[in-house]
C-alpha cells in the first residue's frame, strides 16, 4: 500500500518580448527551502511568432535547472546524514 507523504506546487513565470523568452521556475519543499530555475529562450528571426513555442523550451530549461539543483541538495543531504561522501546523483 502506497501512502503520499507531500506534495510539491511548481510555479512558473515567463517574460516575453517579440525575440526572447526567460522562464523563472521555484518550487517550495517541505523542510522550507525554496529551490529556483531559469531557463531563456531566443526565436530566429527567420521564424514564425509562437510564444507557446519559446514558453516550452525555456520553461523546460528552467525546470532543468531546478532539477539539477534538487539532485546536488540530495546529494548533501545524504553526505550529511552519512558522514562520508557519496557518488554524485546523475540524471
């Protein structure tokens, strides 16, 4: 049986001008830490105007970002509840 201990809320936010995008990406954990992501996105000129399109891509490199970021803070936690350290987490 499985039981859900937390649950975490993403929030995204993205500024936006005719060539570029920039995403902010923050998640709240539950021990308080705010852990945050920024991704950008830049579209040819030769391209079509789809913000949809650049909202995807630098929202995706924000929550890589915040991913990453996640995944180095496991990391020293387990070194500090361990006392050693330990192989690095990769994706």
């Amino acid at each position: 049986m499985m039981h859900t201990a937390v649950g975490w809320h993403v929030e995204m936010e993205f500024m936006e001008d005719d060539q570029h995008t920039r995403a902010a990406a923050m998640v709240r954990l539950p021990d308080g830490t705010e852990v945050r992501g920024h991704g950008h996105a830049t579209r040819h000129h030769t391209d079509s105007y789809q913000p949809r399109v650049g909202e995807e891509i630098a929202g995706a490199r924000a929550l890589n970002e915040l991913a990453a970021q996640m995944l180095n803070k496991a990391h020293s936690e387990i070194d500090a509840a361990s006392g050693r350290t330990s192989h690095p987490i990769n994706v």
